[in-house]
C-alpha cells in the first residue's frame, strides 16, 4: 500500500460487491475513482467502517485493470490524515501502471493460449504418427519420432517460458520500485522497451513452435 508516498506493509483487507456496490460499479465500467475526499465520493463512501476509517485513509484513486474488455483488477493509491486532490499527473501515472499490468496479463493469456493449441497440434501429429508406424509395423521407430518431435517443439517453448518468466520478474521489479518511489522517467522507460524486447521473443517463439 502507498500511504502518503510510502511504501508501507498492511494487512490483507477483502470486500465484496455486497460490501461497497458503487466502487464495483464504477471498476465494472472501466471508469477511474479519483476520490480527493473518500467520505464524500459515492464509489468509496461504503469503505468508511470497513477500511478507510480504520486506518485514516482521506484520499484514494484506483484504475481499473482491463484485457479484452473485461475487468481483472485494479491499482490504486491511498492517502491518510487530510484530503488530497488527486493530479493529472498522479491518475496518470497510476493509469500507465495499470496499462502495464493489463498488457503483462493479456500477453501472459495469450502465450498459455497458444502453448494449448501448439500441445494440442502436436499430441494430434503423435497420435497420427503412432497410427501409421503401427499399421505399417515401423513401431522400432516411433521413440526416435517422438523424442525428434518433442526436441524440436520444447526448444521454442523453453526459450517462450525464460522469456515469460523474465517478464514477470521484471513487473514485479518495477512495481517494487514504484512501492518504494524509486520508479523515475528512465527507470519506467527501460522497463518498456524491455518488455517490447521480450514479448517480441516470446511471439517469434511461440510462432515458431506452432510451425513445427
């Protein structure tokens, strides 16, 4: 949680659309809570006795996390003691956060998407390839046929899966570094271009894979 430009540890709160209906109605419609007063804002007045009170929370902003269309999270900033009126600035930089975070778990969707079909695709050719070396009694052959296969399709997906994991620990570096206010311009600017490099290994790999 960031409090007043802080990085600090806090207990895990949960809420439910029984709990707070309005601020789900407003991340279900994509749009942006930026409450400068959380008492007086209709999508977090219902956090009053459950979080904002408690632990002197005055202001929120929260941006809505989205991939395909769908809602699958949010990131927000809390402010404590008095009222803060929320920037350009600030809701931008939460929106660009946001956008980072709704790209990482879209390309993440996609990769395991097309790890299914490539996997489908190739137990299919196994399959195939079984029927065929039994019918023309060639069976001696079919472990070299299926370690050949599996080589050549586990070469690409190992490279997708390091590239899928460096991406991951890459987001998590950022966001650490931006819990602790160390994210500036250059540091956010390196972090995009490297997650451009690797998505880009992971699509020319994946694509590779889906050849074979």
């Amino acid at each position: 949680m960031i409090v007043n430009g802080v990085a600090e540890e806090a207990e895990h709160v949960y809420f439910s659309k029984h709990h707070v209906p309005n601020y789900f109605a407003y991340l279900l419609e994509q749009q942006h809570i930026i409450a400068d007063d959380v008492d007086e804002h209709p999508a977090t007045q219902g956090f009053k006795d459950l979080y904002t009170g408690p632990l002197d929370i005055r202001s929120m902003v929260n941006v809505p996390i989205c991939v395909n269309g769908k809602l699958v999270g949010g990131v927000g900033c809390d402010h404590i003691g008095s009222a803060r009126h929320w920037s350009t600035d600030d809701v931008g930089f939460m929106s660009a956060l946001a956008e980072i975070a709704a790209r990482a778990l879209a390309a993440e969707a996609k990769m395991q998407a097309q790890e299914q079909v490539i996997l489908r695709a190739a137990l299919d050719q196994l399959q195939q390839a079984q029927k065929q070396l039994i019918e023309s009694e060639k069976m001696a052959a079919l472990g070299g046929l299926v370690a050949g296969v599996a080589h050549e399709i586990n070469t690409p997906l190992g490279i997708s899966v390091t590239a899928a994991s460096h991406l991951c620990d890459a987001a998590t570096a950022a966001n650490a570094r931006y819990q602790g206010g160390e994210l500036d311009q250059d540091a956010f600017e390196e972090f995009l271009n490297d997650t451009t490099e690797t998505s880009i290994i992971i699509l020319r790999n994946l694509e590779r894979a889906a050849q074979l």
